[in-house]
C-alpha cells in the first residue's frame, strides 16, 4: 500500500479523527425499509467476500484502481480491498451509534 492508501486507511478507521463533508452523489437516501437495507448491506458483504476468494493467490497488488471518490487517487486492489472493509466499519459504527440515541 502507498502512502497515500495508508493515510486514507488511517483516516476511515472508526472512531472518527476528524468529520468531513460526503460528497452529495454519495449522500444516502432516506429509507423507511430498515430490514431492507440491512439485506442489501449483507447481500453486498457477501459478494465482496466471494470477489475476495476469487482474488486468493493473485497478484492484486499490482491491479491499480481508481478512487470511486476522488478519480485524482489511484491505489492497488488489495489497499481497495482493505479500503472497502475499513469504510464498513465506519458505517457500522456510525450505525450503532445512531441507534444508541433512540
């Protein structure tokens, strides 16, 4: 992983270091379906795992991705991967902080 990738790591970890503004594309729709929505983040959790097995024993250190985000960051498949997974966390902690409140 690159600096870069590393920072980025650090920096979507829970618990928050510092708040910033979510681009309005990627601002969530409010939803009523809140069974729902825990289907659809299982379902994805499952075929990130499923694309994780596919990529065992492959070089996805050498794969450059382009930030979904920012298209000025590129980093390797495996920082995407571990990205992925540190981006998760966050919302779950997000999640179960806001559900604490109710």
């Amino acid at each position: 992983m690159g600096v870069a990738a590393r920072l980025f790591l650090w920096y979507m970890n829970p618990p928050y270091r510092t708040r910033s503004k979510t681009p309005a594309r990627f601002e969530p729709e409010k939803v009523d379906d809140i069974a729902g929505v825990f289907a659809a983040f299982d379902s994805r959790q499952a075929r990130v795992l499923a694309l994780l097995q596919e990529a065992k024993g492959r070089a996805i250190d050498r794969v450059q991705v382009v930030s979904p985000f920012d298209a000025r960051f590129s980093y390797n498949l495996f920082a995407a991967f571990k990205l992925f997974a540190a981006h998760q966390r966050r919302h779950i902690w997000q999640a179960e902080r806001v559900g604490g409140r109710g």
